[in-house]
C-alpha cells in the first residue's frame, strides 16, 4: 500500500479520534479511515503510510453501514465539529462505552484490564442538539468578494468554514453569528492572517445561559482581536449594534491576543460592555462565570455527570471531600449538600476566586456546609488541604494527572477516590499507577459530547486492604 492509492475498504470498527478501522486484505496493514463508519465497504484515498498501519478517507461509500443516519446539520462533511453525525445516536453511545473498555484493557496495566469488564452502558446527553452553552468561532481572510470568514474550522484544516446553521446551540446564537460575520465584514477592518501575523479580527466566542431553564436567555460575546489600532472603536460601535438588536447579549467582551497561538482566550481585556459574569443554572444551583471561565459545555449534561459522581462518592454526609482540579467549584459545590465538609483546589487562582464566590452565591442551598477553596500549584503536589480527606474526586485537563498529584494519592490514601476524565487515554495511565493502592469497582461513561468521539467518564476507587 503505498500513498495515493485508492483502495477498497471494510471498517471493523471505530478509535478514540473517531475514524473508522479497516485491515487492507491485500497488505494486512491497518488503515484508519476519516468518514468510516463500521459496517461500511469504502473505496478510500490513501494518505500517510508507516510500517504497519495506514490513514485514508474516505470518497465513497460502497455499501451503507446499517447503523448509517441522515446528518440533521447542512454543514455536515466539510465541517470538522461533528464528525459522527451520520452515526445513528445508540449506536454513538455503544462505541463510546467501547473505546472506554479498549483503552482501559490496552493502556491501563492490570488494573484497566480488570476496569474494563465494568464498564457500564453510556449515559446518553438528555438533549442530542442544541445542547451546548459555549462555542468558539475562528476568523479567517477572505478574498475580494468575501473580506472574512467567521466560523468553525474545516475537517482536516485550519481554514475556516462560515458556520450559518449549527445545530450544537441555540438558533439565536447563530442569528447572533451571523450578525457579528457581517459586521465584521463590512468593518474595513481585516480578519487575523496566521501565516503574516496581521490583521484584527480573530476569534469570535459565545456563551449563553441555558434556554431550557426558567430565566430568560442571556449570552456572553467574546471579541477576541489582535493588537490593532482601530480595534477599540470597532468593538464599541459592534458592542452598541449587537445589544440593540439582541435582548438576549448581555455583554459583549473585548479581550486583546497577543501570542501567535492560534487560541480563542484572550490576554488583555480591553472592554467589557455589561455585567462581568453570566449566570449559569445548574440544576438547583446557580453559578455566575467569566467570559474566560471554565464551566461545562453542556448543561443539561452536566447534572447527570455531577448525579454520577456524588453516586459513585457514596456520601452518607459525614464525610470530608476534597475535589481536586475543581475549576469554578461546580463538583465541590455540587456535593456539598451531601458531605461533612468540602475543599477545592486548582492551579487556577481566577478559576478559584470564581469557585469561592459561587460558593458565596449559593449559601442558601447549600445550608450549613460552607465550601473552601485554594490555589494550588498542582505540579508540585497537593499542599495546604484544610483537612485529611475521606473522599478525593479528581477531574484533570485532558493530559491527565500530574505525577505529583498521583504520587499524594498514594500517600494520603483516602478511603476512596473519583477519578474524572475526559480522554480515556490518560485516564488508563493513571489507573494503572494507582493500581498498586486501589481497585476500580465502576465506570461509568456519561455522554457530553453527542456527534463526536468525545466522552467524559467517572471512575470509583476503593482503598486496597
């Protein structure tokens, strides 16, 4: 099998990026193949070819995978968001509980081969679209008839596709895309070239207070520019359209980038047109978020990955918790009901500060348990817990724990630990360093991410002996 050969492929299954897996009868190499889906016979485009395996795409379908759907989105294809739209929504959630069990089995040592038999059925999300609160748009040069761009980036790209009809938000989010594209268009001002390093207009962010609650909708629009001279006038002038014509944006939010890095977070906040957090309904819970704020994109999953959780916590309201990684508190504060007393710690000291006033916010729900939190350079280890804790729940970045995290676990030996993750990957190496103090009895996948190989699972661990 050599690259630029086209190929006849039947896709056996699928891996943790989403792309099918085939076995090339001719070669027995194996191909990853980009828009497979099991059950399908490909004719695929061979790209990269090393030693034993291959990856190709797909160009046509020969015969349909009896689990194939119809995609409900019109961008479906060249976008690179939902890469498994047209994968039938159970059979989703089957593969999810799957790549859990492969990865635990293949990465996790004796430890994730024996968590791999308990892998449970993954909890679906309650809402399969519209079901995000917070999207990032990238801006991109257009030509003479198109001045910009302003969308999500293409499949297997970084050019930018003009998104007109997401189906992951709200319809008024989109309106609100739209408005700002053709604004922005109209600007005279140019959108951020990545290969020169010039231009304005860089990433356009939207959060929004999830509609399926009681209070009206309120949004949050990030700005997000490079340092230009005409920047700040431009804003002012698209923050007073954006509010005349939406109810729902709140505030519009002007953050300056200066690294060439191509992320939607800002560096220099240079205006803020309306209140400096949004309200964010969880549950019975309320938590107030910055516009660069960490909280759960979709809402409604949310609550029933922090309900896994406090069930696999198994609280019975004299424990003590400490919730490591904690962001804005939302597992803290969620658990707070049901413990002697809880800690959150996070190498983020404005993620802590938004975690203790949410704490301050909700002090009636929670009653008398009052949560504390504390900025903690986790790199170094866990320092400075306000107490020897019963129970810890860690749920870190996708790259895992930090060595010295895992080491502290190992010598505080709290009766029993969450482990929340989402990539399966990482979260089987640190099992498998566990392992030597611990037994994994339940996995849970919960579904946070529908459309995508993405999945979020939570992990209970008992103290051997």
């Amino acid at each position: 099998m050599h690259t630029g050969d086209i190929v006849e492929l039947s896709i056996d299954s699928l891996e943790l990026q989403g792309r099918g897996v085939a076995r090339d009868a001719a070669s027995g190499m194996v191909v990853f193949v980009e828009r497979g889906l099991p059950g399908q016979r490909v004719k695929a485009l061979t790209g990269t070819v090393k030693g034993r395996f291959a990856e190709a795409e797909a160009v046509a379908v020969l015969e349909p995978s009896p689990h194939q759907t119809t995609p409900a989105c019109p961008h479906f294809g060249p976008c690179g968001g939902c890469t498994w739209q047209d994968l039938a929504y159970p059979e989703q959630l089957r593969w999810k509980s799957r790549l859990v069990q492969d990865s635990l089995a293949r990465l996790g040592g004796e430890t994730g081969k024996a968590a791999a038999d308990l892998v449970a059925p993954c909890i679906a999300s309650p809402l399969e679209y519209g079901y995000r609160n917070k999207m990032e748009f990238a801006f991109m040069p257009g030509d003479s008839r198109t001045p910009l761009h302003l969308g999500l980036r293409k499949r297997g790209s970084h050019e930018v596709l003009d998104v007109t009809a997401c189906k992951l938000m709200h319809p008024e989010a989109m309106a609100v895309l739209e408005q700002v594209r053709a604004w922005t268009a109209q600007s005279g001002l140019p959108a951020w070239d990545e290969a020169t390093r010039t231009g304005c207009w860089r990433f356009c962010t939207l959060r929004q207070a999830d509609a399926g609650t009681d209070l009206p909708m309120q949004m949050f629009v990030q700005l997000i520019t490079a340092r230009h001279p005409e920047a700040d006038l431009a804003v002012a002038e698209l923050t007073r359209v954006l509010k005349a014509r939406f109810l729902s944006v709140a505030a519009v939010v002007h953050h300056v980038r200066v690294s060439p890095v191509p992320l939607a977070q800002g560096e220099e906040l240079r205006r803020h047109g309306g209140p400096l957090r949004l309200p964010m309904p969880l549950g019975d819970l309320v938590f107030h978020v910055s516009a660069d704020g960490f909280f759960q994109t979709n809402t409604q999953g949310a609550v029933k990955l922090y309900e896994t959780i406090r069930e696999m916590a198994c609280l019975t309201g004299t424990e003590k918790v400490l919730d490591l990684y904690c962001g804005s508190g939302g597992i803290a504060l969620w658990l707070a009901r049901h413990a002697a007393a809880v800690a959150g710690m996070d190498a983020s000291a404005e993620a802590v500060r938004d975690a203790q006033k949410n704490a301050t916010a909700n002090k009636a729900v929670l009653g008398d348990v009052a949560p504390s939190f504390k900025a903690v350079n986790l790199r170094r280890g866990v320092e400075g817990a306000p107490f020897v804790p019963d129970v810890v729940v860690v749920d870190p970045p996708r790259g895992g724990m930090e060595p010295a995290v895992v080491d502290w676990l190992l010598k505080a030996l709290p009766a029993r630990i969450v482990a929340v993750s989402c990539n399966p990957a990482t979260l089987a190496r640190d099992l498998a360093k566990l392992g030597q103090a611990y037994a994994v009895t339940a996995v849970q996948p919960v579904d946070m991410f529908p459309h995508t190989p993405h999945v979020e699972v939570a992990v209970r661990l008992e103290r051997l002996g």
